[in-house]
C-alpha cells in the first residue's frame, strides 16, 4: 500500500540540535530521547539510525542575541 519506498519501521535518523554555548545533541526521531552524541542506533528504542537532519537552534539562539545586544 505503500509501495517500494515503504521503510523498516525500526529504522530513523537522529535530529541534530546545533547550540552556540553548548555542545550539540541528538534526539532520536522515533521516540524523542535525547543523547550528547549519535550512535548507530536508538539505544532507547533500538531504531537503526540512517541519518542525520540538522535542526539549527542557534539561529532563534543569534536572534536572542540580537536582542540583548541592542538593548
Ligand atoms: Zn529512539
């Protein structure tokens, strides 16, 4: 129903949180559990990671910045 393109669903990516004054993490795109660095898979919910999608936070990050900045 799905045709060719259906997955695995025990498979997912990791969702890359890009931070300025902190070190990135990694949330797991399947059950959300966040860790510091990505492994090959889930060690929450056993997903076998395919990817990995930047969500780039220091953008809202810089944009505080700018705020503070021009108080
Ligand atoms: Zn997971």
């Amino acid at each position: 129903m799905f045709g060719k393109t259906k997955q695995p669903d025990n498979t997912s990516h990791w969702i890359r949180h890009e931070h300025i004054l902190r070190s990135d993490h990694y949330e797991c795109a399947r059950c959300h559990v966040k860790k510091d660095r990505p492994t090959n898979a889930c060690p929450n919910c056993g997903a076998v990671m395919k990817s990995t999608k930047s969500d780039p936070q220091w953008v809202d990050e810089l944009e505080m910045f700018d705020a503070i900045l021009g108080d």
